[in-house]
C-alpha cells in the first residue's frame, strides 16, 4: 500500500460511521456521499468537490486535500498539526455556478470553532476540470478586510 493510500485509509477509518450523515450537510450517510470520493471516485460536479473538501477538513483527509487542489496553487505541504485546530460546525452552500466547459465557482460558508469562538469563513471558490477530474484552484474571502487573518485552511 503507498505512503497516500496509507493516508487516506487512516483518515477514513477516523471518519464518520457509513451510517452517519454526512458532514457536509447533504443530508445523506457519508458512505453514500463524500466517502466514495475520497476513496478516489471523481466528483461529478465542482459543487460535489467542495463538498468533499469540506467533509475532508472535518475528518482531516489531509491527503485528500493535496490530491483535489489544483498543482498550480497547490501547497507544498499541509500541517495536520495546525494549531489551534477549528472544530467544524456546519456548511452552507450557497450557489454553484458553470463558468466554463471545465470551470465553476461555488460560493459557502462553513462554520467553526475556534479557541471558544464561532466563527465563519465565507468563501467564493473558484475549481477547475482536467482530464475528468475537478481541482479546487482558490478562492476570494467577500466581506474580508484587508489585514484580517487568513481564513481557515486558506493557506494549509
């Protein structure tokens, strides 16, 4: 087994139980939702990616992370270790747009906790198709003002 499959496996066997509903707020059980796609199935849509990429975050797929960001924008490294570590409250999708043949934006908030505080990342995501597959490439933060910190995960 490789060093990512590895990875992947672990992180899954962490997850939520096939039977639990899924984190990234679909309404269905995560075996039948977000897990398929990190078990390497393509998402059908950019919509589902970010799904997917969210629910990764939750159970820290940090594999899967690196594995669905574009290379153009892709961080050398993500640190499962980042502290403080958010404690995920919930996602709000609200819009998923075709830009392109091979492009769209989905726009969410999720919400978190962080050192007692809620908190919220409202985000408009740019992704991106190649060879069937959808990349998450980056994103614009509405609402952030110049000199706020960076929004979770934005930069890991």
């Amino acid at each position: 087994m490789t060093r990512r499959k590895r990875a992947r496996s672990a992180a899954l066997r962490d997850g939520p139980d096939q039977f639990d509903a899924c984190p990234c707020g679909n309404r269905r059980p995560y075996a039948d939702c977000c897990r398929p796609l990190h078990e390497g199935l393509p998402a059908p849509d950019a919509e589902a990616l970010m799904r997917s990429r969210y629910t990764a975050y939750v159970i820290g797929a940090y594999a899967y992370l690196r594995e669905t960001w574009h290379p153009s924008t892709r961080p050398l490294q993500l640190d499962p270790n980042f502290q403080p570590s958010p404690r995920w409250l919930g996602l709000e999708v609200r819009r998923h747009v075709v830009t392109g043949p091979d492009t769209a934006i989905v726009e969410f908030i999720a919400r978190y906790r962080l050192a007692g505080r809620a908190e919220r990342q409202h985000e408009v995501s740019r992704f991106q198709r190649e060879d069937g597959r959808w990349y998450y490439v980056d994103g614009d933060f509405p609402g952030r003002v110049s000199g706020d910190a960076a929004p979770v995960g934005a930069a890991s």
